[in-house]
C-alpha cells in the first residue's frame, strides 16, 4: 500500500494553491489555479481557494489546516492511479528502503488539479520530471554550513546514509544508520540554513570544550555532505529515543 504525506502547503494572493505531497519515494507537487470560467457549478479547484485563503486571512489555523487535509484527500482520490504508476509503493511485506540522498532529494512530478466536465481531475503537464541534486541556501547560491577549521569528524555522502525513519520536515531530520552504527542526521535548507549553523557551531562547541563530558547534549558524531559538489550540508549526532531525552 502507498504511502502519502503533505510535505507543504503554499499560496499565492487567493489565485492558487500548491501542494506538495511526498508519496512513495517521491514528491508530488500539484497546483490548483483559480478557473477564470463562470460555470453553472463553481470549479471545486476555486472553492478550495476560496475557503483557504478566507481562513488564512482570518488566522483561523485549525481550519486551515481540516481544509489542507480535505484538498489532500480529493487529490488523492482523483490521482491515485497514476500516482502509483509513477512511484510505486514497495511489494507487499517489504518496506521502503531510502538512503538520506533519495529523501532529500526526491524525483518530483508536477500536476494541476482542476474541474473537468463537471470532475475533479489530476492532469500531469508535458510528463514534467525533476530532480535536483544541489541543495540551494537564502541567497540562491548552492548551499552549505560553515566547518571550524580545526574540524576533523568523518564526513558521509548523502548516498551513504540509510534512513530508518523520516523524523521531521520531509527529512531534514531523520533516524538514520551509517556504517552500521544508529544516528541522528539533521540537514539544512533555504529555510533551515540559520538553525542548522547555529546547531552545529553549538555542538562543535561543547565537543571541544574541557567540560563536554558534563554537559548532556547529543554528541557530534560526523558530518554529511552531498555528492554533486561535496558541500556540507548537515551533520550526523547521537539519535535518542524520545522517551529517554
């Protein structure tokens, strides 16, 4: 059986929303654009416009967020098949195996979700395929974090880190396993840049500090950089279980 998620949800000035839904292992981004078209029955695809940029005008989160999860749902109903042509969900009685770079990094097919003869349907444009391999920061400008000098951790490619379990924010933070050894990967984006630095200058810092022993904080086990261009872009530390943090 498939596996889906919303990854993110965006909108622009109350004339579309873009949806971007990790299913299987791989990203879906789907727009809804509003139907200029006065029609006897409103296109659902504006409805859904309407009602979200109301209740994001309003502040109102929790129902923003039912509504985030009702477009979801008539996504899927109305794309499941060719979703599941394009990224299949693993045979049965296996799971999904990902390394860390497929995560980050998934193929990413791009849709628009409109009302057809009176239908919900999802359309795929010109077979639309991406995949990108270079992580971008803030300033458009491939992306990476700043090592100290003095830094000697052992660094891993994203295509050599397996993940266990998708943690938080499509991967950013994963449980992952390298050389056969259970850790925490946290990478950075555009969006994460500022916190990933700052978690790493932190822990960089009490790694090398005379007292590290007696502070309890995750320790700093390596670093992990992408294969297209050897950038650092996160770092590996020591996972712990919630129930024991």
């Amino acid at each position: 059986m498939s596996c889906h998620s919303l990854e993110e949800m965006s909108g622009g000035r109350g004339d579309e929303l873009s949806l971007y839904i990790r299913w299987n292992d791989a990203r879906l981004v789907v727009a809804l654009n509003r139907c200029p078209l006065i029609l006897a029955v409103p296109p659902v695809e504006n409805s859904f416009i309407n009602r979200y940029t109301q209740a994001c005008d309003a502040d109102d989160i929790e129902e923003a967020e039912a509504l985030s999860d009702e477009i979801l749902d008539a996504i899927v109903d109305a794309g499941r098949d060719i979703f599941d042509r394009l990224a299949p969900p693993p045979p049965s009685g296996e799971t999904l195996l990902q390394d860390l770079h497929t995560l980050l990094c998934p193929k990413e097919y791009l849709f628009s979700f409109e009302t057809l003869n009176g239908k919900a349907e999802v359309l795929r444009p010109d077979s639309c395929v991406k995949q990108r391999d270079i992580f971008l920061g803030q300033s458009g400008q491939p992306f990476y974090l700043k090592i100290h000098k003095d830094c000697n951790l052992p660094a891993y490619s994203t295509k050599e880190i397996h993940v266990v379990e998708n943690l938080r924010n499509a991967g950013y933070i994963a449980r992952v396993q390298v050389a056969g050894k259970e850790m925490c990967s946290k990478a950075g984006d555009s969006k994460g840049q500022d916190a990933a630095q700052r978690e790493l200058d932190c822990l960089w810092k009490i790694m090398t500090s005379p007292h590290a022993a007696a502070i309890r904080v995750p320790k700093l086990l390596g670093l992990i950089s992408t294969p297209a261009n050897g950038n650092t872009i996160g770092f590996l530390e020591d996972y712990i279980p919630v129930s024991e943090a």
